[in-house]
C-alpha cells in the first residue's frame, strides 16, 4: 500500500495597504490602492505607473502647477512640503515610472517593494502624522490665513489709530516660529498695499536698522 503525498503552492505573503491611507485623499487612496493591487498581481509594470500617478496626485493635492513631473517635484521640496531627500527619492521612482511607461521596462520585485517603502513613509508623513500631530499637539502656525486670524486677534485687544511694530500687535501666546515671521510679514505688506487687508496701515518707511510700524485702521471688519 502506497502513502499519498500532495504538495500545494507556497502562497506569497500578500502585500497590505498601509494603515489609515483611509485618511489619505480621495483620488491618491484609490491610485495608492489599485497600485497595491497590481504589486499583489506581480504587474510590477502597472505599479511603477501607479507610483508616478501617486507623485503626480500628491502635486494635486498641495496645488503645485508646473509643466512637467521633474518640476513639480522639485517645487514640493522648494516651498518645503518634502525634504531635499525625499525630492531626491522621488525622482529615482519618475524614473522607473517613466521607463516603465516609456521604455516598456518591467522593474524588478525588489526594486518595487523599496519603492513602496518609500511612498508609504512620504504619504506617513504627509498625511498621516499631520493629522494626528494637528489633533493632539499645538503646531506651529504655516500659512498666512493663519497668520491673519492671529493677527485679528491680537488687534482685537488694541485701539484704532494706535502705532506699533508687527511683533507687539500679535498676542502674546503664538506658536509662530522666527524664519516664518519674516515671510508673514512679507505677505501681509504685499495685501495691505494691494488693499486686501484693511485693518492695517503702513507708516512713513523706518529708517535703516528699525522695524516697520503700522498703524491700526480697523478693528473688526466692518468697523
């Protein structure tokens, strides 16, 4: 009598989507998860296209316009969304997206599964971490609308025709870093002289070494 033995396929451990990309947006998700699925169907082809959609919808969702891949990419990095390592890294997968695309070159496995990595710590960081950062720690303030709320508040503690130096009309308690004061001060000389804020005025041009006045116009918008 004879012993029967059946052997079955060693089954591939099955690549799963990151935790939370729930909460990355509605067109990367779908893009990121369809790539997913095609890496799982050994389509590496159809993933390394994948990759380059999600660079591509990642520049769609933080409003980066340019004419091509290469320089939207390089503008994440200038306007400080994504390090200059991480520009570095997402070029190395255009890269294997555009010969994928063009070249009809299939990458091979290892290289798929690094570039995943990749993606997955960038779309962390971007969308994941700063969520739960937002929600549970205080932020530094990094956009000028920001800016502009603190500023009303701090002017709502003040009196109209009142002069002083940007620093001093701001409350007291601010999250506001020093490199980033100097750009929001920029910003708002430019909408005040373009009469799109109207609670502030510039005073005379202060002399060499002295810091800008303003001087108080309004205090609520419809004062």
């Amino acid at each position: 009598m004879y012993e029967q033995h059946v052997s079955y396929p060693v089954q591939e451990a099955t690549i799963n989507p990151i935790e939370f990309s729930w909460n990355f947006p509605t067109h990367i998700y779908h893009i990121y998860r369809e790539t997913v699925t095609a890496i799982n169907n050994k389509c590496y082809r159809l993933a390394a296209a994948g990759f380059r959609a999600i660079i591509e919808a990642i520049c769609i969702d933080k409003s980066i316009n340019a004419k091509n891949l290469e320089t939207k990419i390089n503008s994440l990095n200038r306007v400080g969304i994504i390090t200059k390592s991480d520009r570095d890294r997402l070029h190395s997968i255009r890269f294997i997206g555009n010969d994928s695309i063009h070249e009809m070159k299939e990458p091979q496995k290892d290289a798929v599964l690094l570039v995943l990595d990749i993606i997955n710590g960038i779309l962390t960081n971007l969308y994941i971490w700063e969520k739960k950062v937002r929600e549970k720690l205080e932020c530094p303030i990094n956009s000028i609308s920001e800016f502009i709320a603190l500023l009303d508040a701090g002017l709502s503690e003040r009196s109209v025709g009142e002069i002083d130096i940007l620093k001093n009309l701001l409350p007291e308690n601010r999250r506001l870093i020093k490199d980033d004061m100097r750009k929001f001060e920029q910003e708002l000389q430019t909408l005040i002289s373009e009469g799109k804020y109207e609670k502030l005025s510039l005073c005379k041009a202060p002399t060499e070494g002295r810091s800008q006045q303003y001087k108080i116009e309004k205090i609520n918008a419809d004062v």
